[in-house]
C-alpha cells in the first residue's frame, strides 16, 4: 500500500467514527449526523487536508463542528 491509499482508508475510518459520535452525543439517526457532517465546511476541509485538521481526534473535530456549525444542527432538528 503507498501512502495515498493509507491517508484515503485512515480519512473514511476518522469520518465514520466522527459520525457515529455526533450521532450519539447529538441523539441523531446515522443518517442525520451522516448528512449534518457531508454538508459540513468541516467535511471539505478534512477532505482536502486543509490545515492537516484530519489529524484531529474524531471527538476534537466533532466539538469544532458542533462549535463552529452549529446552524446545521438547528436545520436538523427542524426537519
């Protein structure tokens, strides 16, 4: 395995976790922390590597989430 294929599979592995954890602290379906996460700037961000912030534990990243996006979670609980 070269190094882009260990970075994509540890990137997929940190975004489920990071999933399943705001699903759990948020009281969300998966599906719903699943569609709050990929609209996320956040998403985009650890997609890209900006700022190396997919080095982050998945609990770190869900705070900075919840802190800094939080309108996406208000949208969900509208719906």
């Amino acid at each position: 395995m070269n190094g882009d294929t260990l970075e994509k599979y540890y990137k997929e592995g940190l975004e489920e976790r990071l999933i399943a954890y705001l699903a759990k602290v948020k009281h969300l379906t998966l599906e719903q922390a699943m569609d709050i996460y990929y609209r996320s700037n956040l998403a985009q961000k650890i997609y890209e590597g900006q700022d190396d912030v997919q080095y982050l534990d998945y609990k770190v990243l869900a705070q900075i989430l919840l802190d800094t996006e939080s309108e996406l979670f208000q949208q969900s609980e509208q719906t």
